[in-house]
C-alpha cells in the first residue's frame, strides 16, 4: 500500500503515547489534563466564599532582624537568598533601610526640653482668651452706644433750647 491508499482514520481515533508529558502540548485547552483538576471539596464547607487575601506585614522586631540579616550579607546572592527565604521584596529593604534612617536620625535630633504641650489645654487657653476678648468688647459697646444715646438726648435738649430762644426774640 502506498502512502495516498492509506486508509484515513479519524482524529478521535489515533492512540495517545503512554508518556503524559509528550502528548500534553498536544491536548486542548478544554479537555482535562491530568494535573489540572481542581482540589477536591471536602464535604461540609461552603464552596460560594472564597477565602480574601491578607497582605502579609510585618513587625518593628521582623524588619530590624531581617534589615540586620542583609547588612551581614557579604557574598554575591546572599541577599536575594534571604529575600526568598524571608518572602520579602527588594524595594521593602530600601524602604525599611530609609525608615530606620530616619527613626535614628529623628532620636539623636535634640529633644525640647520643658513639660509638652497639651492639645486640650491649648484649646482651652485659647478658648478663654477669645471669651475676654469678646467680654471686653461688649463692655467697650455698650459704653459707645450709652454715649451716642447721651449725645442724642443732648442734641434733642438743644433743639428745644434754639425753638424757645427764637420763639422769645419773636
């Protein structure tokens, strides 16, 4: 039989080799390989929530033990080994290193002698002198409105003083 009198056999048909890993680039994307099936339930659990991820943070005493860890790393790969071990990322080193550099600067920056201010009392303080200042200046009124009522009544008494003195030269 020559190659164009071989009988066609369908797709379907042809055997699958014994070995998973060579036919598996040949497998579609909807049949089910072998290691992709999902977990199985177990019985019981509510399969609707699935479980949130949670960013992974760490302590004051995790970051100086790891910062510490990476300044004794000496060799070429050292580090980037205990970034894999620790599970941390290169940019969370640099931002740990620039805050411890900062708490220090921050503790040997000199300190404000004297008792430290209290919000509330500042409040208050202030509080109680805007309360003056308004008391002060309601005084301060009520002494300009009782001259401006003076000088009405003085110019009133004066018009009647100018009626009468013209009404006796006439």
């Amino acid at each position: 039989m020559t190659n164009s009198q071989q009988p066609k056999v369908p797709m379907h048909a042809v055997k699958v080799s014994a070995d998973p890993g060579a036919s598996q680039e040949a497998r579609r994307a909807t049949e089910d390989a072998p290691g992709s099936a999902p977990p199985p339930i177990p019985p019981g659990s509510d399969s609707e929530v699935a479980p949130r991820a949670r960013r992974r943070t760490f302590t004051n005493a995790d970051k100086r033990r790891i910062l510490q860890a990476a300044d004794l790393c000496t060799k070429p790969g050292e580090v980037g080994a205990l970034m894999r071990r620790e599970g941390v990322y290169s940019s969370s080193l640099s931002t740990w290193r620039r805050q411890r550099e900062a708490a220090d600067l921050a503790a040997l920056a000199p300190q404000k002698r004297g008792p430290k201010a209290d919000p509330a009392r500042v409040d208050a303080l202030q509080i109680a002198q805007l309360t003056r200042e308004r008391d002060k200046l309601r005084v301060e009124l009520d002494k300009a409105q009782l001259v401006i009522e003076v000088q009405k009544k003085v110019a009133a008494l004066l018009d009647l003083l100018a009626a009468d003195n013209k009404r006796g030269n006439t």
